[in-house]
C-alpha cells in the first residue's frame, strides 16, 4: 500500500526504520519520511488517481500508513483551488488562485497533519497524546483523537479564540490554557510527557504531521494537471505547511510526475511575530527567538520552529521571499477578499491577500504570474477576533 521506506533526520541524516515511534531525531533536528520513489516510479501511475476518493487519502502510495485498519479520516484534504478572478482583477493579477483550506472537516488545514499523526500514533498502539497549539491544530487534533480512541490532551495560550477553546472540549480532550505562547505550552508538555505517559503531537517533533500537510503541494500539481504555479504565497507560523509542499514537489519529480521548475516560495508572517522573515533578510540559516510575540493571527504567533534551517533553505532555493503584515492589513483584508470572492478568511489566509497586494504593487510579481494563496482556515474561527477589530474600528 505504501512506498515509504525510512526516516531520516532533517539535518544529520541519521536514518530510523518504520517501525520505531519517534519524536526528534537525538542531535533536535525534524525527521522526515522517505520513500522508494524508484520503485514508485514504476509501480504508480498518475492515472491511478482517477476515481479515488476526495480526500488526501487518494495519495495513499505515497503517505506513511502501513495498515489500512489504522487510518483515521474525517475526509480531509482535496480541498478546492477556486479560482480568484474578481480579486485577481482587482490586484491587477491575470490568474490567481484560491486553496481554500477552510473546507476541511474542522476547518483549518491542521486537519491533513492530525488525521496522518493520529493514525500512525494508532499504529504503534499510543494510548494518550498531547499538542502545544496556536490555535486551530489543537481542534484538529481534539477531533481526530476522539476518532481514533486516545485520549487527548490540549495545551493553548489562554487567549486562543473562542472557537478552538470551545471545539477542543466538545470533542472531549482535555483542555489547559496557558498563561504564555505556543512554545511555553510545548515546555510544559516535554517536562510532563514522561511522567505522563503521553506520546508528543508538536508539529516537526514527530515524522508525520508533515506528511499531512505536503499533501497540499500534490494537489496544487494535480488540480494545475501536473503544473506548479509561479508563485505560492504561504502563511507561515511552524512552517510545516511550507516545508511539506517542498517536499511533495521534490517527490512528485522524481517519480516524473512533474519537470524541475518551481514556484518562488513566499512566506507571510505578521508584523508583531517576523522571526522567519528576520532571519531571510539578515541571511541567516536560522532565527532568533522573537520577543513578546503579539499579532491577531493566532496560527502566525509562533516565536521560534524547531525547523527554521529547513524553511529559510526553502524559501532561498525557490527564489521566494518572506514579508511580514501587520495586523491591521490583515483584518482589512477580510471584507474586502469576502466581497469579491464569497470566502470568509482567516486573519492568516488574509496575512496572504496583504502581502500579494505589496508583491504586485512593487514589481515582485507581474501581472502575467500566476499565483496561489492559501485560505488556511475558516473566518468562522475567529469571530470574537474580527468583532473585536470591528467594535474597535
Ligand atoms: C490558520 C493558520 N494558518 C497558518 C498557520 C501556520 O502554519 P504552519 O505551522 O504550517 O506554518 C497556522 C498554525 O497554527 C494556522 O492555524
């Protein structure tokens, strides 16, 4: 069923088999699963995709799962690239699209990570899990445990918004606010884990929830019938989303399911959390931590990934760039991509219209590229955030 193979570090590239439930690799580096893509390559047709079902899962081949028995899915992924013509227009852009992320199961593209981390942890028979989340993965994760048995547990900032913090409960795991950030949650979950008996979900710090997400860059290449776009424009917190989407290309060209051209990687991240952006203009291969991080955006409130080497390769091998927004930018966004398209985004996914529209207005982007943003989750999530600006404003 699977062509995966091994796992090999990020970094070292010290190599792991299948079979071993891992965390970090032992020198703190992401591991990553690698497949037989010679062998694919000959067994795997493109032409097999024809038919399968409308969810991640059609790339089943090229996923980690060893046993079908094990998967847990709530029919997430193969979300729709729609097509942006009045926003485009407006931005001066010929073709621009829209992978709206918000039609997930739970609203957000965490689901495509959980949904592979939750059924491999089924696999190796974990029992209890828990997540630090900025926001929507926790949900996410919440959901997909409940699914799978394992009993859950979620560790957020206390001002998360509303919605993650009502959803988490509702789906039965328990829930900790967190006088502090992402990484002070992800703290306490290693000091605690041992004792607990609780396998870690952190995004990077286990193989697979990056395997989820690379699943966004099949899709772009399938629903383009095996094209990649100009450029794509990424909201970036951990950056699993991004570091994935690589990952797939790289895959899908050596299985010769597309050439070697590449779209030019952008990263947004917001004013008041940059350090990606920080560390690409001062051209350093990692970040520094960033201070009293403070942005609307909660998935973007990230002060410091584990993978930030991986990222700051990326967006420089693609010939991209990583900006930053400010909250305000973002929020006036909202209305405006809702009005023209009739999709409510989230502050993140509106981080992407902001920092297109500065792209375009100073020549990075012409108007004959054709370009993907990503609507990461639902507006819906984020109501309290947006009534606020909006009582604010
Ligand atoms: C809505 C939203 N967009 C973007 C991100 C950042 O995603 P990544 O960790 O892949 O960089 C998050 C992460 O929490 C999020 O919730």
């Amino acid at each position: 069923m699977s062509f995966a193979q091994e796992i090999v570090c990020s970094r070292c590239r010290k190599r792991f088999p299948l079979s071993e439930l891992l965390n970090l690799c032992p020198c703190g580096s992401p591991l990553l699963v690698r497949y037989d893509l010679e062998k694919a390559k000959t067994a795997f047709a493109k032409s097999a995709l024809a038919g399968r079902v409308a969810s991640l899962w059609r790339y089943r081949e090229l996923l980690p799962l060893q046993d079908e028995a094990n998967l847990i899915s709530l029919g997430e992924g193969y979300t729709p690239l729609l097509d942006a013509k009045r926003l485009g227009a407006e931005l001066g852009l010929q073709q621009l699209w829209i992978k709206d992320e918000a039609q997930n199961p739970t609203g957000s593209f965490k689901d495509r990570g959980l949904s592979l981390a939750i059924s491999r942890a089924k696999e190796f028979g974990v029992r209890k899990a828990a997540i630090p989340s900025a926001g929507n993965a926790g949900g996410s994760f919440a959901a997909y445990a409940a699914r799978a048995g394992i009993e859950a547990h979620v560790f957020m900032p206390r001002d998360t918004p509303a919605a993650n913090q009502i959803e988490v409960a509702q789906y039965g795991a328990k829930l900790t606010l967190v006088d502090g950030l992402i990484n002070d949650c992800g703290r306490i979950i290693a000091e605690r884990k041992a004792a607990e008996g609780w396998f870690d979900v952190s995004t990077l710090k286990e193989p697979y929830r990056v395997e989820g997400k690379k699943t966004m860059g099949y899709e772009i290449a399938e629903q383009l019938n095996w094209r990649l776009p100009d450029v794509i424009i990424y909201p970036t917190g951990g950056g699993t989303g991004l570091i994935g989407m690589w990952k797939a290309f790289g895959e899908l060209e050596e299985m010769g399911w597309i050439g070697s051209a590449r779209p030019r990687m952008v990263s947004v991240q917001a004013s008041g959390c940059a350090p990606i952006v920080k560390a690409f203009a001062d051209n350093k291969a990692s970040a520094e931590p960033w201070p009293n991080a403070q942005t609307v955006a909660s998935g973007l409130r990230v002060p410091q990934a584990v993978a930030d080497f991986l990222m700051l390769q990326i967006l420089r091998e693609s010939g991209g760039t990583a900006l930053s927004v400010s909250d305000d930018e973002m929020l006036a966004e909202i209305p405006r991509v809702g009005k023209a398209e009739g999709i409510f985004f989230c502050p993140e996914g509106a981080a992407c219209v902001a920092a297109l529209r500065g792209l375009v207005a100073n020549g990075w982007i012409k108007p004959d590229e054709e370009v993907i943003i990503f609507n990461t989750a639902s507006g819906l999530k984020y109501l309290d955030v947006i009534q606020r600006n909006l009582a604010e404003n």
